[in-house]
C-alpha cells in the first residue's frame, strides 16, 4: 500500500485573478521499497522518480488556471498506484439583492 499526498489541495482565486501560482509539497510512502514516477496529467514525462525507496518527497512551484491531477506510478508502468487533485476554485461571492424598493412613500 501507498500513501500519497500533496498540500496543499486547494487554491481559492479570487474575482479579478486569473491563475493560481502556489508551491506544492508532494509526499508518499510505501511499505517496501519501489521505483516511483511522480507525473502531472496530460504530461509524458515525469516531474520526479525515486529509485528502490521506501518514501519521497518533492517540492515545486505551479502555475494553473484549472485543476491539476497528479499519479504516481511504477517507473516502468502505466497503471497509477495514486492519485491526488490540486483543486483550483473560483471565488464567486454572491450578493444579495437588495429587497427594499427604491421608492418610498415619504
């Protein structure tokens, strides 16, 4: 079994931003050694691989304007073992209307 995490998970822009710009910490342990490839979706090659660990760690800078999906898989497989979402959200603050007319009597 593996343990697989990124933090952190979320980035919340707000109205007038366009792209999320965040350092993420990616972090996994297994309980036997193994050869793992950290990768981002729609990418081929890998962002980082470890050779014959039992636990990694990798630290970099992101810039998305969508959601971005990440695996982690056997250097040499195509099956993910895991898969973490760094989510990226749009701050839409919704105002209430005003229900007071905006004409009065006197």
């Amino acid at each position: 079994m593996i343990q697989f995490s990124i933090k952190p998970r979320l980035c919340v822009l707000a109205a007038k931003e366009e792209v999320c710009r965040d350092e993420l910490e990616v972090t996994w342990a297994a309980e036997e050694a193994r050869s793992l490839c950290l990768y981002q979706s729609g990418e081929s090659m890998p962002l980082r691989c470890w050779e014959n660990q039992t636990q990694g760690a990798y630290q970099f800078n992101i810039t998305a304007s969508t959601s971005v999906d990440f695996h982690l898989r056997e250097e040499e497989g195509t099956q993910a073992l895991g898969s973490e979402v760094f989510e990226v959200v749009y701050d839409q603050k919704k105002f209430r209307k005003q229900r007071r007319n905006p004409w009065s009597f006197f």
